[in-house]
C-alpha cells in the first residue's frame, strides 16, 4: 500500500464505503484556489466502488489531502463537481440548506421580504436568479424565479438525480403556480441526459405572456413550452441594464440583440429621446413590443434583421446613436473557435463604434464563457482601432449580483459588459 492509501482509509467513516477520486500530481492546484471543477485528465486514479452517474465522491490530491466532496459525471469532460469542501455526505438536507441559503442571499441583494421570495412581492423585482449552480453551491442547478412561476435547468447527473427532492423544496417555499423546465439540450446532451421534458414539471404552465418586475420596470416573458430563449429572460443583466439607464437622458439609443427590449425600456425611462432595437428574431421582437407597450414607450423603431443588415439600413439612413448596446449571443462555443469568435467581436464593435456620435458612449457584452475579459477587451479595443476612433473604458462589469459565483472560478464569469467613451 503506498502512503496516499493509507491516509484516504484513515479519514473514511467505516460505515460509508464511498468513491474516492485521486487527482495526478500538479493538478490540484485550481481546486486549493477555489476552482470547484475536476477535470476528466487530471484524474490519476478512482478507487473504491466504481461510482454511477452522480453519485456523491469525495477527491484527494496525489498525497491524499481531502479537497471536498461532489458528483460524479463519468464521460463528460468535467469528472467531479464539487458541492462541499467539508467532508460530509451530499444529503438531502445538505441540498436544502443550499436552496435555503441561495434564498436568503436574494432577499438581501434584492431587498425581498421574507414572505415575498419574489413572487408576491410589491417591490421592485419579480423575476431573479434563484439558485446560480456552482455560485450557490448546487453545480448543474439553475432556478430562475418569474414571479407566480419558475423556470429551472438542470444539466448534471447529480442534480438530475436528486431533482424531485429539490421540486419538494421550491414547492414548499416558493409555492409557485408551475415550475418549468427550461434545460439547455445542448448541456444534457454532454452529461448524456434524455432530453429536457416539456410541458411543466410540477403545477401548470402560463397560458400565455406574463408580466414581472424588474428593476420597477414591466417586463414580459414567456415560459410556455416552445416559446422565449433562455430560462425566459436575460436575468444576468439585470444591474447592467440599470447603469444604462444612468447615461440615456436626452440621447438617441440604439439596442442591438436586443430580445425583450429590457435595455431599451430602462433607457427610455431613464428620458432617452428615441430607442431603436434590433433583433433577428421575430419573436423576441413581439416580446419586445409588449413591454414598450405596457411601458407606454411610443418613440421606438423595431428592427426584425440579422445586425450586418440592420446596421446597413441604420447607416444608409445617415443614423447616430449617444448610447449603443451591443449584446450578442455567445460567439465562442467551444474553445476551437475562440479565434474566429474574436475577429467577429471585432468586427461588430467596429461597425456599432461607426454608428456612435462624438462623446457617445457604447455598452458592449459578451457571453462567450471560452472568451477572457482581456481577449474580449483587446478584441474591442481592436474595433475602436479598426473604425479609427479614440475610446476608454469607464467600468469592466459582469452579470447581476444575484448570480453570484465561486472565488477563482473563472468559467463563472462568463458575462463582460464594458462601458466605453468614444472621446471624438
Ligand atoms: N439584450 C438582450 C439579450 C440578448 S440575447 C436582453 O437584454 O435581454 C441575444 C439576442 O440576439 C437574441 O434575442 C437573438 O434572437 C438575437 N440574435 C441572434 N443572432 C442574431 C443576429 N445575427 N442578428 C441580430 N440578432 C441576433
């Protein structure tokens, strides 16, 4: 027996005989740092019972130091997603107290009562992020709170498993009318999960579009089966979307990939002077057009276009925009296409940069987890240089604080949001 195995038997309760997953020498190193993902090729060896799908497994580094305990995801890329850096058993009273937790940092960041969770509530926002996977220590859990409903993704072997537990959980303390499955396909099928089931997953569905509050704004969203992208909203820029407002007085706004609208609605009640939204998608912008409506935000152009030839008629029209947001759907997939994603950052932010008057100011995102802040820094950057325009940077932000995520956990930061001043 080599000394690791030694060290391993003797911290195990003789009562649990569970899996243990021992990382190769040098590979631990992101986990001591807060990382909470073990990858499929930094395992040296699984010892003990061969785990299932989802089982609860606790990792050790090569000299058998425990690092914590999570699921086990055999064949998918990420072997191990840690829960808990405590050695205790994933329970369901473990997965409780998580729910309970993750709630309570939403009432304090969203100012909720108690009794509200959200849904009942009179204040300012109605539809939230719930439980953010890793960041509220449920990895493969997403919950999103619209008001009376809510919207969940699951996308690990380990909360597959437990889910109808955790259905008992919100059930009992949010008391929604439905809660709904909005799983990305695309996720489940990497972890080799069936496909996500439509139609609700406890109560009913919305018959039709509903209305939250977000930020105090009216805010449509569409949970019924086939309909809305995403869990139902663009929760993540919530707080984004609020700094935006801040620089929209008296200025001509442009919103492109601008799906329900929630930029345009926050600029035209921050006293912008005119909103112009583009989105390719014919959906999004009827979506987009109830909430203007029930905002009764009259002074709007609606693009339906794909954003080259938006762009083109916008510029054919000798338009300028003071504030642009440009917030596309993800570029970079995979990390093969990583370069190809950042020319296509540049590009867009060059042409959106051609479109801003002198002193305007451009909130440009990107969602592409595979992409750093500074690749996606230096791609716009590079745009500013390619529409021969001079910039700075006035805030590096990121998604909404009730998306909160793990220290060192850099695929958690998936969304960037610079806010740029073109200077001439
Ligand atoms: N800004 C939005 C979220 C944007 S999500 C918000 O605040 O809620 C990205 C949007 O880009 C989607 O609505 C999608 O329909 C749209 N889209 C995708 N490809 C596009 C393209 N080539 N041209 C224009 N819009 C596109």
């Amino acid at each position: 027996m080599n000394p690791s195995q030694r060290v391993i038997q003797n911290i195990q309760p003789r009562s649990e005989r569970i899996t243990v997953v021992c990382l190769k020498k040098g590979n631990a190193k992101p986990l001591h740092g807060g990382h909470p993902w073990v990858f499929a090729d930094a395992i040296a060896r699984v010892d003990g019972p061969k785990p299932a799908p989802g089982d609860d497994v606790r990792v050790m580094d090569e000299r058998g130091t425990f690092l914590g305990r999570g699921f086990y995801s055999p064949g998918s890329a990420i072997a191990v997603r840690l829960l808990t850096r405590e050695d205790e058993s994933i329970t369901h009273a473990l997965i409780e107290q998580r729910i309970d937790e993750a709630l309570a940092l939403r009432c304090d960041v969203l100012g909720l009562g108690p009794a509200d969770a959200g849904k009942k509530s009179n204040g300012a926002t109605t539809a939230f992020r719930l439980i953010n996977s890793e960041g509220d220590g449920l990895p493969g859990l997403i919950v999103d709170v619209y008001g009376d409903y809510l919207a969940i993704q699951s996308g690990t072997s380990g909360i597959e498993r437990r889910i109808e537990a955790i259905l008992d959980v919100l059930e009992d303390r949010l008391k929604p009318k439905g809660i709904l499955d909005r799983s990305d396909a695309r996720t489940r099928a990497i972890e080799k999960l069936e496909l996500p089931k439509t139609g609700p997953l406890r109560g009913s569905e919305p018959k039709g579009i509903e209305f939250a509050r977000v930020n105090g704004h009216e805010h449509a969203f569409d949970l019924r089966s086939g309909h809305g992208q995403k869990t139902g909203l663009y929760l993540d820029q919530r707080q984004n979307r609020q700094r935006f407002a801040d620089f929209a007085k008296g200025r001509d706004v442009l919103d492109v990939f601008c799906y329900a609208g929630g930029f345009s609605i926050h600029a035209a009640q921050g006293g912008a002077k005119s909103v112009t939204l583009v989105d390719s998608s014919e959906e999004a912008l009827g979506l987009a057009k109830e909430n203007l409506d029930r905002n009764k935000i009259a002074d709007a152009d609606l693009y339906a276009a794909e954003w080259p030839e938006a762009f083109k008629m916008l510029r054919d029209a000798g338009r300028k925009f003071e504030l642009i947001v440009i917030d596309p759907p993800k570029f970079a997939r995979s990390r093969d296409t990583v370069l190809h994603a950042l020319s296509g950052y540049r590009d867009l932010n060059a042409q959106a940069l051609r479109m801003l008057a002198p002193g305007g100011v451009l909130f440009t995102c990107s969602c592409s987890g595979n992409i750093s802040e500074t690749d996606f820094e230096r791609a716009v950057a590079q745009g500013l240089r390619s529409a021969n325009r001079r910039g700075s940077i006035l805030e590096r932000r990121g998604a909404a604080d009730d998306h909160p995520t793990p220290p060192g956990f850099d695929q958690g930061r998936y969304l960037k949001c610079l806010v740029v001043q073109v200077n001439d």
